[in-house]
C-alpha cells in the first residue's frame, strides 16, 4: 500500500497535521509557484505591474488575463489559477465601490488587500471547501498620492514590497530585483525595472506577445494596460 501525500493529513483543509501544517493550503501555494511569472515594483508615487504571457497561435487572449484593474487607483497581478483570481478580484471590485457609497471616499490599497485576505483565509479554516490557489501582487496610489504593494497568500497572510515577483521565475526575478532596485527610482527606470527582469527570465522570448504592462503613474493615477505599440515602445528601451 502506498501512503498518500501528507500521510492523509491533506484529506480536509481543518486538518492539522502533528508538524503543524496544513497540507492543502501548501499545496495552493505550489500552484502559485507554478504560475506564470508576475513583477510589480513602485517608487513612492507610480506602480509598474509585469507578466509573462502564454499563450498559442490560436488562443484568444480572453480568459488568460494575469493584470486586472480593481479600481483606477488599484491593480493586480497575479500568479495561479485565473478562475480563482477572478472570483477574487470581482469581491475586490464590488469592495472599492461599496467602500466609496459608504464612506464617499475611495478604498486604500491596504484596506482592499485586508478584504481579500480575510475572505482568503475563511477558506482555509472551514470543512468542504478548498484554498484559493492563487497569489496576487496589489498595488496602487491611496488618495494622500502614495504608492503600496502588498502580497497576498493563499493562507490570508499579506506583506508589504517595494518590488516583488511571483510564479514559476520569482527566485532569479527577485535577486535581479534585490541587485537593481533603487530607493530613488525614477517613473521612467521604473517602467523598465520589471521587463528588464523578466528579460533576465525569458531571454530573446520577451516580446509584445509574450507579456502584458500596466501603469499608475503619479501624473494621472488611473490605471492604464498599454496595448501592443505602447509595448513596443517600451520594449525598444531595454
């Protein structure tokens, strides 16, 4: 007889096992290690959001989307399965305008991160149901004209970047990070950081067809994804 994986600790996500672990929400977490690679980095005023792009000759690029827009001072990228990112991100949407009927004023990118994450981590403490498996890097500008970025965990734990990578590259994409990344950094090295990383990971590979590039620049902070000759522009300067 064969043992399970996690010993059939893994059977229930309200299982612990005697280490402590809860082997479903690991395994979400190795889905999003799986994932396409996803780089967003900011300054103090402006977000950059990266990804890699797969796709074949004949898919359409609909329903293989790995940025989206939550509201026009947030965006997200994602690394994981983008069924489970759409769910997330529309409870995400449907927060920032409940946020703005309530209160008259705009979510902050700290706050819309919270709501993703407790919702997260319901899911990892109640029989029948399983983790997201799914990370996000969301970003954006608050109203007070500060830039965040923040990790999401298929567990419900958040953490705060400066500059961060997600997906199957994230090891070489953050050390590259870690090497390039300035305190200082200009809005135009800024657009640029992320598709020189993710130059370091595909190679000859990157092109307008191979990744999608979204901005929130500080000098009109709405979210914007470039289409393929603004892509080509930008790839012309790395």
């Amino acid at each position: 007889m064969f043992q399970q994986a996690g010993r059939g600790y893994d059977m229930a996500i309200t299982q612990f096992s005697p280490e402590g672990r809860l082997f479903q929400v690991e395994y979400a977490i190795e889905a999003v290690r799986r994932g396409t690679t996803s780089i967003v980095c900011r300054n103090n005023n402006s977000v950059v959001f990266t990804v890699e792009k797969k796709s074949s000759e004949l898919q359409e690029i609909i329903g293989s989307e790995k940025i989206f827009k939550v509201d026009d001072h947030i965006g997200v990228a994602i690394a994981g399965l983008t069924a489970d990112a759409r769910v997330l991100v529309d409870r995400a949407r449907v927060q920032a305008q409940v946020n703005i009927l309530n209160y008259d004023e705009i979510i902050s990118v700290k706050d819309s991160t919270l709501n993703i994450c407790e919702y997260l981590q319901l899911f990892t403490q109640n029989a029948g149901v399983r983790p997201f498996g799914v990370s996000f890097l969301i970003a954006g500008v608050d109203s007070n004209g500060e830039a965040s970025l923040y990790l999401t965990d298929p567990s419900g734990a958040m953490w705060g970047y400066k500059a961060f990578a997600i997906g199957s590259g994230a090891t070489e994409a953050r050390a590259y990070l870690e090497e390039h990344y300035k305190e200082d950094i200009s809005d135009e090295d800024l657009k640029l950081l992320p598709l020189r990383t993710l130059k370091e990971l595909m190679g000859e590979n990157l092109s307008k067809d191979t990744c999608d590039v979204a901005f929130i620049m500080k000098d009109n902070l709405k979210f914007k994804l470039l289409n393929d000759q603004e892509k080509e522009e930008l790839l012309a300067k790395i």
